[in-house]
C-alpha cells in the first residue's frame, strides 16, 4: 500500500524534541533552520513534525500496553517451558495490578507524550515569531492543528496519570507543580472547545489529503471522551475550573449537574454526526485491512509503514512499528501462512473477555474451531494450526505437542504453582486476528493503519451518554446505528434478528451490556481501560490481584520514579512533582 503521507516523512527530522525523563530539552538534528522552516511553502512540513510521537502510541511498551494490559480484554502469560515473557514479572504485574513507579511503560508514556506535547508548543512559538512570513488562513489553520493535537498527546498523558505538567506555551523547563486532574479536564475542554469548530471538516475531496491528519471530528471525538470520562476522572460541577466567560465564548453548555457532562458529549457527538463526515462500513473488517486508508469509518489513524526500517526508542523496548499481529500470533502461524516475520507468541484474550462473544458474532473467535482452515473470517484466531499444504498440523517442537490455539489459558505440566499466568502453554489464550495478516509476504512488518477513533466509539458515546442522564437514544432510529450492529453478524441470514437474538434489544440495554458491547466492539483500540474505570469495573478482572485500600488508587498509574528524581529546582535540588496517591 502506497500512501503519500507528508506527515510521516523523514523530513520530521528538522527539529525535533524529545524529553529526558520529563524535563525537557532540545536537540537539533541539522539543516534546515527554524528560518528555514517558517515559510508558507513549508508550512505543511512544519505541522507534520508534531506528529512524529504519535507512531508510539500503539506498542506494547507504551500507552496501548498499559491500556490493554491492566484490563479484562488482554493478557500474556509466562509461557513454560523456557518462561517465554516472563521478563522478570513485568507483564504479570500489569494484569494483575501489581505495577509499580518502576515500570519502563510508564516512563515511555510519559516521555513519548511529553514530548509531542512540547513540540507543538514549541511549533506554536516558532510560528508566532514568523507570524509575518504567513497569510492569516495559513496561521490560523495551523495554530488551530497544532493546539488540537497538542491537547491529544496531554489527554493520553492525563488519561493515564491525572496530574500532569500541563503548558501551553513552550518553556525550556518547568519549575511548577504538577496540575491537578481536575485543572487539566478544564483546560483540556476549553482549549478543545476553542479550536473545535475551526479545525478542517473532512469531506470526500480531501479526506486523502487530511488523512492522518487531526480534524474537527477529531475535535469532538476527543472533547466527547473528555466529558463522558469526567466524573472517573474526578471532576465534578463544583471543582472544574471552567469561566463564565468560556462557557459563553465558546458555546459549552454550563455545567452545573453530573447530568451536563453527558448532555456536552451528547452535544460534541452530535458535531460529528451531523457533519456526516464519517459513515460505518458495511464490513468490520474493512476498518482493520492491510489497505484501510479508504475506510470512511476511521477518523484518525498512525500511518503505518510495513516495510520502513525498525525504530527503537528508550534503549530498545519501544519501537515505531505495528507490533499487535506478531505479539499476539503463534510461533506457528509463520509456516501456516508465510509470514516474513516470525510471530512472538505473547499477547492472547483474557479467557472471560472472549465467553462475552456470541458464536456467530464476527468480531470473535467463531463457531467454526477448525484453525487455519477457518472458512470465514473472524475477530479471534483459536483452533489447530496447519502447515501452508493444510496437510498435517504443525508441532510445537519443544513440547512436542499439537499446535492448537485454546480459548483458555492452560497450566503448563512443568509449572511450579496453579497460577496460570506464572507457568501457561505456548498454545494458550485465543490470538488477536481482527487486523488482516499479510499472506502475501508483501511487508515485513503490518502496513495496516492502527485505529485511535473510529466513528463506532461516537454512535456508541452518544447512546452512552444518553441513558446515563435520561436523553433520547439514537439506537433505534438511526440507520447508521443498526448498520453497526447488524454487520458484526455479517454470516446469518438475518443479521439484524442475530444480533437481537444473541444480545437483546439494545434500546433497553443496561450500563452493564453497553460495557460489555463496548469491550466486544473496541477490543485492542486504547479504550479498555478508561471504559472499566467508567463503568466501575477495573478492578473486577479476573487474574487482578490487589488490596482493598487501594482499589481506587489504581484508577491511576504512578509517576515514574525516574521522572520524580529529576524534578529538582536548580537552587536547592527540592522536589518540584510529587507521586500519585497510593504509591508513596
């Protein structure tokens, strides 16, 4: 798949920050110059280098690692007999929550989206300084971008830590607290408030040119997330800081019950519906093909580059490259299909997460169990892998037992205690296959688009939000809504009654079946975790271990311990940030 994405070009390079643990600093990489750089001719270029932390986002040593692995939808057990990822208990600690300030995934949050925030405020402060050099449109259409984009990269950073060095100016270093979560939701929504209605809206002469691009769907997407998330984060109508002023200046209905939170992201999911920028596909899949650029559903992707040389970044864990295939794929699968790259045998679904999939839903593993020789396609890969002849099944040639994929993650005979993510088989847990496998040998590595939003997650925010404070549902009378329902039985001869038939009538559907549709719809796409924290569930999963005084605790990671060690003021080395609540 070719794409011509200027955003994710070399030329990111031009200059570009990163942030050592935290604090920031900058690092030149050569010509061409600032001057350079701030021309109308080169003002595409200029955005697209606030892009460059975005490729982080979905590996497993990043946010999608912490997202995923801490919810009911993902595990990776030690897998016996040579402790295949056990990694000194890492992965464990972050499906049973029992992570601590030491975390490598942490920092790489932290640092990845520092970083990206930083840049845009930097980008921000080069192009008011040049401000002469661009027509009025051309600055305003990119202050607009690089603050929306800006307010992502802290969401993400927010989302996963509430108290945050929150900027929007570019400083060489902070000596200020961090700001509280509540503070941060309030500058979030306002700033994405401002800039919503200004961004680009995505038609269909320049969905190609705005593809991966940040947009005003975008926009309200992200503000819908924020106000359907806020009470998990904490805010209340007493102790968010938004004026009366903002509240007028940009059009946000005041808050003044938890019901208006839900009310505004009704309002912002509205924004995107009615703009009918985006439209759900009639297949599932199409969303998550090799080629998905054309989808209509996907409004903001990571571009993907299957054969573009591996990126390490934070001595060698995190890497700029769609990893979700090979860690989830058997050893196996390699011979099955011809894989270029040999799958790493990791990541698998929680046994209790599949168990929610009815056996004629296409978002999971099926009802055919025959493997490879699956005649349909499905969301979950569980069953015998055969050879590419499909002439013998394939041998796990350490345990020297038939390589079949079993829903349930099985104690290995060598293993020391019950616990089965200490000590599983190599054939454990069903594998992520919702993302098309390259057969054809064409890329190295996945050339998919990784989803961060889908127009699914605003039909599905909106009917959320509805029945959470008493407004109209568009389950029954939006067509879009049932075309999103309906297709996920794509195989029965009546789709639509399938789906009523397997799950119910979704306009009297509970809190609990929308979570649980949520999780069945959106499994591996970020979401998980927030998801269970809103509907007051993260600490439910099975395999979670913890103690009952820091239940709620867990609603937020720790600060890494290295980011904490080096926020010292300069004079008398006091400690500028403090760690999180339940992990002092």
């Amino acid at each position: 798949m070719k794409k011509v994405i200027i955003y994710f070009c070399a030329f990111l390079t031009a200059f570009s920050m990163t942030s050592c643990d935290g604090m920031i600093e900058e690092q030149n990489y050569g010509n061409p110059t600032i001057e350079d750089m701030m021309t109308p001719e080169n003002v595409i270029l200029t955005i697209g280098q606030a892009y460059a932390d975005v490729k982080w986002l979905h590996d497993h040593w990043g946010y999608w690692g912490v997202s995923s692995l801490t919810s009911d939808e993902c595990c990776c057990p030690v897998r016996l007999p040579e402790e295949h990822w056990a990694d000194g208990g890492y992965w464990k600690n972050l499906n049973t929550h029992k992570w601590n300030e030491f975390a490598d995934a942490f920092k790489n949050v932290w640092n990845s989206t520092i970083a990206g925030a930083v840049l845009c405020n930097k980008l921000s402060d080069s192009m008011k300084k040049y401000k002469e050099n661009f027509t009025e449109k051309q600055f305003a259409e990119a202050i607009c971008e690089l603050e929306v984009l800006r307010s992502y990269y802290y969401f993400l950073l927010f989302d996963c830590f509430g108290r945050i060095p929150y900027l929007e100016e570019f400083v060489e270093k902070t000596d200020e607290p961090l700001t509280e979560a509540t503070e941060v939701w309030s500058r979030l929504v306002v700033s994405l408030e401002k800039n919503a209605p200004n961004m680009t809206e995505v038609t269909d002469g320049n969905r190609a040119k705005n593809y991966g691009r940040v947009t005003r769907g975008f926009a309200y997407t992200l503000l819908a997330r924020l106000y359907l998330n806020a009470e998990s984060y904490g805010c209340t109508p007493d102790n968010i800081s938004i004026s009366d002023e903002e509240y007028t200046t940009y059009g946000i209905s005041k808050i003044t019950s938890a019901d208006d939170f839900y009310r505004n992201a009704i309002r912002c999911c509205d924004k995107v519906i009615e703009s009918e920028s985006y439209k759900i596909e009639d297949d599932w899949f199409a969303n998550f093909a090799i080629n998905n650029e054309n989808s209509k559903e996907n409004i903001f992707v990571i571009v993907e580059n299957g054969n573009a040389d591996f990126d390490f970044r934070y001595n060698g864990s995190m890497a700029n490259k769609l990893r979700l295939i090979a860690l989830s794929l058997h050893y196996c699968h390699q011979d099955s299909w011809g894989l270029i790259e040999k799958p790493w045998n990791g990541f698998c679904a929680r046994p209790s997460f599949i168990e929610r999939y009815n056996d004629w839903d296409v978002r999971g593993p099926g009802y055919e169990g025959k493997g490879t020789k699956d005649t349909k396609r499905w969301g979950w890969f569980y069953g015998p892998i055969y050879d590419e002849k499909g002439e013998k099944i394939l041998q796990d040639k350490t345990d020297k037992v038939d390589a079949i994929i079993t829903k349930d993650i099985v104690l290995h005979k060598d293993a020391k205690s019950d616990d089965p993510l200490s000590g599983a088989t190599w054939n454990s847990g069903a594998r992520l296959l919702k993302y098309e496998v390259d057969k054809a040998k064409e890329n190295q590595w996945a050339e998919n688009d990784f989803v961060l939003f889908r127009y699914a997650d605003v039909l599905w925010m909106r009917e959320e939000a509805a029945v959470r404070c008493g407004a109209d549902r568009i389950s029954s009378t939006s067509e879009e809504f049932k075309k999103m329902l309906s297709r996920t039985f794509a195989y029965s001869e009546d789709p639509e009654a399938a789906y009523k038939e397997a799950y119910g009538d979704v306009s009297t559907w509970t809190l609990e079946q929308i979570c649980d549709e949520r999780g069945r719809e959106f499994a591996w796409e970020n979401m998980r975790r927030r998801d269970l924290i809103r509907f007051g569930k993260f600490n439910d999963p099975e395999y979670v271990e913890f103690v009952n005084e820091i239940r709620e605790t867990r609603n937020w990671f720790p600060i890494p311990y290295s980011v904490l060690e080096k926020s010292l003021r300069d004079e008398n080395g006091e400690k500028i940030w403090t760690q999180n609540e339940g992990y002092e």
